[in-house]
C-alpha cells in the first residue's frame, strides 16, 4: 500500500468517466484521470494508477462525464454579441454596409467592446470554449477583458482602409496595432494576430505592410476571404485576380495565413493551400444564414488543408455555440459532398480543438489532451436523456450532445465552470449591461 508521504503532490486530479484526448486521433480513454500542476498537464492515467501516484490538493470526480480538450472558436467578433438578432435575414453586403456598419458608427468605443467581450466569454465558457480568435477593432479593450477573465484570446489587430473609432487612417491603424502587440507580447493567455478585414476593404500598401510585419514577429494574419461569389467577381474586375491569386502576388499566403469562410475555393486553391500550410476557418452557420455559399470542407480535409471552425460573430450566426458549430459542419459536409461518411465524428471535435490550436500556432500548447499541455478543459455529461443510451463517445460529441450538457471548464487549470455555474463572474452585471445596450442601440436605429 502506498504512504500519504510517496505520493507526488498536484494541484488538481480530474477523474472521468471517458477522456477523449483527440491527440491520439479517435482514442477514447475510459476511466482515466488528468493530472495537473501549475496549469499543465502532467500525465493522463487510469484512475487507480492515478489514486496510487498522486496526492492532488484539489480532485474532481466526473462519473458521467466525457472530459474533452476545451474548444477553440477559431473566428470570432465578441462585442457583436451586443448585436445579437439586429439584422436578421439579409444577404451578406445588405447586412454589413446598410445596418452593421451604420450602428456600429454611432456606438462602437472601448466600453462597448468590453461589456461585449463579457457577455461572450459568459456565452463561451458555458459552451465549453476556452479560446476564440477575435477580429475586431479595439483590441486594447477586447485583451484587458479577456485577460481580466483569464480568458485565453488571439486578439486580432484590426486593419482596415476607412477611418474608424479606433484609428482615423492607415498609419494610426498600424501604430496602434503595434502599441497592443508590444503590450501582450509574451503574455501567457493573450496573444495577437493581424486581422486585415478582408481583401475588398485592405490595399495591396496595407497588405504589403502586414506581410514584412508579419515575417519580422512571427504574428498569424487572420482575414475573411472568398466569403462570397460577389468578392470574387469583383476582385477580378478590379485586380484582374482571384482574391487569393492578389494575396499570393503580395506574399501572404504561408503558414501563418488564417483565411476565414472560403465558401469560394478552387481546387487549385485547395492545392495551393495545402502546400504553403495556409489554415481555413470554416464558418457554417453564419455562411448559411447570410446565404454565402459552401465551403467545400471535405475537399478541404482531403486536400490536406489544416481546416478548423468558428461561429463568426453573434449579429450573424447567432450564437456562439461551439458544438451546434461542429455539428453543423459535419452534417453539411456530407450534403455538399454527396458523402455520408464524410467529415466524420472524430474530425468535427479535431476541427472544434486541436486544428483550431493549430490555425493560432497555438497546438504546441492546447487543443488536445496530452502531458506538457495547458490544463484547458471541458467536461460534458453524457448521463442525461438526451445522450442515451451511449455506443459512442465521439459521436454523441459530434452529433446529440448541446453545449447545455457541459458542466466545468478549466483554462489554464483555473476552473472557470463549476457544475453549470461561472466561477467568480459577475453575470448579473453583464447582463444589466447587455440590456442597457440595448435600449441605447435600439433607440437609434
């Protein structure tokens, strides 16, 4: 019999009944526990193996539980959250330049961009997402509030050729993109990218710039691209190129390239892609309610594109749901494909995890369960009627569990989801100011 003295001393030990580390792909770890010591990973293990080793300070038993790695929401505009339903059932330019853009030009500021950020990362963390690629302007605000909710963000710093709340021309842009760069540098949770708004709106000068900025820091370049035929077309007119064609004459298609929607690619794209390492973030839900078109996902997957997921922002999905996303997805790829077994079970929780970790260059440290790794978990009751009875853990994921069912969230170790319940957030108060929000914005519509 081991002494209390033998043991290794831990933070935490979480045992459940199923881990699904998604690295190794589609293994399902049955009655195993994840040891964790100062917000790692330190070793997955079977629960009497587990009981034997480690004296954990804190243990968390999970008896109907699948632990999952945390969701990574691989594109996103948090404070459109507070634009959630505003212009519904429009095609994608009518929802943008005559109703988007207009309201946010009389509201967007730092206190909006805060309050939304907030009520996303409530949203979020009772979805089971621990990370989330912004895009949007007011990274300053959007960081401090993820950092002050030890949340982990890529916070994209806006680029974009008309004059804003944020930055009134495109030298301000880049200064002040910098300012927010060198003040996150290297910090553990906030990270940066940045976040052209999309071909039609960003100069070849602007891109030019990003790409030697992008080569010197090492930072992602995350943009919409080919989101509709219409960008497509007009690009062409005006460039005589495809959207991708003009990025790849301006050097920025590579591997830190995260090109968001692509419901508009070729299979010489596709190809293109594959070869330089570029990431595709598909988006259905916000492609099929703004009627954009399909992205070919399963071309995609075979075509050795790393392809991860996001919900886009709330004014256009309108959720933030991480696993309706995943589902979504799945199911959709197979009707695009004429192929039931295509974008399987197991790809669609990789594509929600480990491949969206790998889109933010961020796989070395989250996306799957593994030793080394930050401790950024989610747990999901598979007990419940709607998950029953159970032949396969993965499948229920992908296709029968609802973001309701997750019960805790760790990032970092930190427990930020305890039985349902946000751990030191103040709800009621985002939530006042959600409504406030919208009586002002509705006020001025």
């Amino acid at each position: 019999m081991t002494s209390d003295a033998s043991l290794q001393p831990i933070d935490l030990l979480i045992s459940a009944r199923w881990i699904v580390p998604v690295e190794p792909d589609r293994v399902v770890l049955e009655d195993h526990a994840v040891a964790i010591d100062g917000g790692a990973i330190v070793e997955v293990l079977p629960h009497d193996d587990a009981a034997k080793k480690y004296a954990p300070r804190e243990r968390v038993d999970l008896p109907g539980h699948a632990l999952v790695p945390g969701l990574v929401n691989a594109h996103t505009h948090n404070p459109m959250t507070l634009l959630r339903g505003l212009a519904d059932d429009l095609p994608l330019m009518t929802w943008l330049q005559e109703h988007i853009w207009p309201v946010e030009a009389k509201v967007i500021g730092a206190e909006f961009v805060r309050d939304g950020v907030e009520l996303a990362i409530a949203e979020m963390l009772r979805g089971g997402t621990t990370c989330c690629n912004e895009n949007y302007f007011f990274p300053d605000a959007q960081a401090h509030a993820y950092k002050a909710h030890g949340f982990r963000a890529m916070v994209g710093l806006p680029i974009i050729e008309f004059p804003s709340a944020w930055a009134k021309d495109r030298d301000e842009y880049f200064e002040r993109a910098l300012a927010v760069h060198d003040h996150y540098r290297g910090d553990a949770l906030v990270g940066t990218a940045f976040a052209p708004h999309a071909p039609y709106t960003v100069a070849d000068a602007s891109f030019e710039r990003i790409r030697t900025l992008s080569d010197q820091l090492d930072l992602p370049v995350h943009l919409h691209l080919m989101e509709t035929a219409r960008e497509v077309e007009d690009s062409k007119r005006e460039h005589d190129l495809r959207p991708m064609q003009r990025l790849q004459k301006l050097g920025l298609v590579n591997d830190r390239l995260i090109a968001v929607h692509m419901t508009q690619v070729s299979d010489a794209e596709i190809v293109l892609c594959a070869e330089a390492g570029v990431s595709v973030v598909h988006c259905p839900e916000s492609n099929l309610k703004l009627a954009s078109g399909f992205c070919p996902a399963e071309k995609l997957r075979r075509g050795g594109v790393n392809l991860a997921l996001g919900t886009d922002g709330c004014a256009s999905n309108n959720d933030l749901d991480m696993f309706g996303e995943l589902r979504t997805a799945a199911l959709l790829a197979k009707g695009v494909a004429n192929d039931a077994a295509a974008f399987d079970d197991a790809f669609a929780l990789r594509a929600a995890t480990l491949n969206g970790a790998k889109a933010l260059q961020l796989d070395a440290k989250i996306g799957s369960i593994e030793p080394g790794k930050r401790a950024d978990l989610a747990a999901v009751r598979l007990d419940e009627v709607e998950t029953q009875p159970l032949y396969n853990v993965i499948s229920h994921l992908a296709y029968a569990v609802s973001r309701r069912q997750v019960s805790d969230v760790w990032i970092d170790g930190r427990r930020k989801l305890a039985d349902g319940a946000l751990v030191d957030f103040d709800l009621a108060g985002v939530l006042e100011k959600a409504r406030r929000w919208r009586e002002r914005i509705a006020a001025i519509r």
